[in-house]
C-alpha cells in the first residue's frame, strides 16, 4: 500500500484512540518502573489500535510501548505510544497525546500526533509536508537562542534515574542564562509539534524511545525543522538523543550546549 492509502487508516486508527480517551477515565493507575505510570486505558487504547491495524494492515509490523513488538521481520512497522503523557492524562491535565508513526527501516515515513484535549490532529508523509488540522504548518524563522523557547524532555525516572538525571540538570543550566524561556511539557510528541507548528522554537529530549519520538521527527522535519542525534549525525530511529530546531542557527547553538559534565568534547555539530 502507498502512503496516500496508508494515512487514512492511520486517520481512523488515531481517532479511535482519541475518542478512547477522551470518553474512558483513566481506571487504575500503576508504576511500570519507579515513578513511571501507566493507566488502564494506555493499556485498553494500545490494544485497540494494535487490533485495528491488524486488521487493515496484516502485513505491517507494531510496536507498542506498553506491550512491544509484533511482526519485527517486516519492512514496515506501525510505532504508536497510546498516551504520550500519562502522567499529565492521570491528573486531569490535557497536556497528553497519542502519537502513531510509519517506520521504514530506521525513519518515519507517515506521522500522526492528536491532543485528545485540545482539538488538535497534526500529520505528515514523508516529502509532502507537515499540517495541522488539515492546514499546512511550518517551523519559527527564530535564530538567536535569547529569543527562542526550547521544550526540554522530563527528568528521567526508573532504572538509573540518577545515573541519567545530572545531565539532564547541567543542560537546564546551560539553557536558563540563554534562552528566552525554557518549557516541560511533559510530553515529547507535543514538544516535536509545536515545534512544528512555530509555538516552539527547538525541543531537546536527551532519551529517544521511537514510540515517543518518531512521528514527532517527521512532523518536525516535513515543517522546516532540523533535527539531530547528540553528536550532530542525522537523526534515526537508533539515536540516543533527539535534538530538534527551527533553523540551522539555532541548531549550531544548542549543539554546543548539549555536553555531559565534566566532558570538554564538543559534539559534532557541522559547522562547529
């Protein structure tokens, strides 16, 4: 199937998802990891979704983040994470999201993210473009970091929390003294469209689960955006990092601020 064909059953299978939650309650909460949640209707909604497409598409792969893969031998997987956000749905905040991606080899080919809560379905296909709610969208023309605003993943939580978030903390400091603001949001798929959409002008996540993660890249990128591993290569579905910005400008000055500490290496951004 082309992609033309591919988007409005991805079309369907978000909207189910979408009207899962905003119709369901959340149901019992619990921790999949220490301080990482997961609601019954992530759980209910992946399942859903995961049947759909089963359905529509049997000869595409899935992969899920509360229940893994399926089918990993094909040459097209559907990524979907049910709710990017869980723990904005659980306290009633509507800073949540549901992100479904096309993966071919190591890039999203089509991306879809909703905001349940806000009236908002963003979507793409690889080389035409990047829309919000059917209109086309493109990225700020921002070039000086004392002007942008820059989203910034959530501070790590489960296994080697500790371990991780200390790089996480001197980012933050780098950022506070250059930038206009810096935002949370909680949710990496809102980060990558409003990015996107020019509300913000870069998104830096120091983690890159491809659930999260790759329908927000192809959004980004088909809107004008550049987007990066750590170490400045292209980024693909195996980068550690996901570093996304408006313009080349900005994407050289934030290259040089995304170090561990201690580590006076430079990350290999062009131009630096």
């Amino acid at each position: 199937m082309t992609l033309d064909r591919l988007l409005p059953v991805a079309q369907e299978a978000v909207e189910l998802a979408s009207r899962m939650v905003r119709e369901q309650r959340p149901g019992t909460v619990t921790e999949k990891a220490d301080r990482d949640l997961v609601s019954e209707t992530d759980v209910a909604v992946e399942r859903a979704v995961r049947a759909f497409l089963r359905e529509r598409t049997p000869d595409v792969g899935f992969l899920g983040e509360e229940e893994g893969a399926t089918d990993s031998r094909v040459d097209l997987t559907w990524a979907l994470d049910p709710i990017d956000g869980t723990s904005n749905y659980v306290r009633g905040l509507p800073l949540c999201a549901i992100s479904l991606a096309l993966v071919q080899e190591r890039d999203a080919v089509l991306g879809i993210i909703d905001a349940p809560f806000l009236g908002a379905r963003y979507h793409a296909t690889r080389g035409a473009g990047a829309y919000l709610n059917g209109v086309p969208i493109h990225v700020s023309a921002t070039q000086h970091l004392r002007e942008a605003v820059v989203a910034i993943g959530d501070y790590a939580s489960g296994k080697d929390a500790a371990a991780k978030n200390p790089d996480r903390l001197a980012l933050t400091h780098e950022l506070a003294d250059r930038v206009q603001r810096i935002r949370m949001l909680g949710t990496a798929a809102l980060d990558l469209a409003w990015l996107a959409e020019g509300k913000l002008d870069a998104a830096i996540m120091l983690s890159n689960k491809p659930w999260d993660t790759q329908a927000g890249v192809l959004l980004a990128r088909e809107a004008g955006a550049t987007v990066r591993g750590r170490s400045g290569e292209l980024h693909t579905l195996e980068s550690t990092a996901t570093v996304a910005c408006a313009t080349e400008a900005l994407a050289a000055a934030v290259g040089l601020l995304i170090t561990r500490p201690g580590n006076e290496e430079r990350p290999g951004y062009p131009g630096l």
